[in-house]
C-alpha cells in the first residue's frame, strides 16, 4: 500500500488528505484502487504554539527566581519569547494583523537581540577572565 499526503490550512483548520493505492490479491483481478481520506482537526489554539507558550513560561520563571546580574538578559529572552508565544496564541481569537506583528516584530526580535547581546557579553567575561589567569601564570 502506497500513501501520499498532503496538509492544507486555514487559519487554525488543518485537513489532511491521504491518497491510498492497493490491489486486491484477488484471481486475475489486478486492478490498482484509489482511496481518499480526508481528516479535519478543528482547533483555536495550534498545538505547536502552545507547546512554545508552554517552554517560555517553563523557562522565565526559574530565571526569574534564581536571578543573578549575569541572568538578567536570559530572563530577558524568555520573557520576549512569551510576548511572542501569548501574541501567537491571542491571534486567534482577536486582532490577529496587530497580535502577529506584536508576535514577530517585538516577541522574536527581541529574543533575537536580547541572545545577540547575552552571547557578546558572555564572550568578553570569559575573554577577561582567560586572560587575568594568563597573567596570573606569568
């Protein structure tokens, strides 16, 4: 049995539509048959996003407690990251032009910058300290 399938959306309506080819073993009769499902999931939220809501609100709230100045733009990220995943998921009920631009311009790029700014930071610290143990050895 061969299987083919395809997914098409709309907003939150996803239908999925598999073709199926089979013989029948059947005497002297060889003919290839064609079956086409097709299956319709019906949803506000997509599951993917709220997965991603899931992760940001996993992860601001650790940061949040156990904060340090060093932490600080890691909590940063995350909490853009949940401006982004709660847009994303608001979309789809209201506003949903306004809630993506939100999502993308401020949630995404945000967390784009915000981990640019963390990395660099974080590779001038251990440049410093690499090289005040450099010196130390000297």
């Amino acid at each position: 049995m061969l299987g083919d399938c395809a997914w098409g959306s709309v907003g939150h309506i996803r239908i999925q539509t598999r073709q199926l080819l089979y013989r029948k073993t059947s005497k002297g009769d060889d003919t290839v048959h064609h079956l086409t499902v097709e299956m319709l999931e019906l949803t506000v939220f997509d599951p993917q996003e709220l997965v991603v809501l899931l992760v940001a609100l996993g992860g601001v709230f650790p940061l949040a407690v156990f904060y340090r100045e060093r932490t600080r733009l890691l909590v940063l990220v995350y909490a853009f990251l949940l401006v982004g995943a709660v847009s994303t998921n608001l979309e789809a009920l209201v506003f949903p032009d306004a809630l993506n631009l939100i999502e993308h311009g401020v949630g995404y790029l945000g967390v784009g910058l915000a981990l640019a700014l963390f990395a660099t930071r974080e590779r001038g610290r251990i440049r410093r300290t690499v090289d005040e143990q450099e010196r130390e050895e000297r």
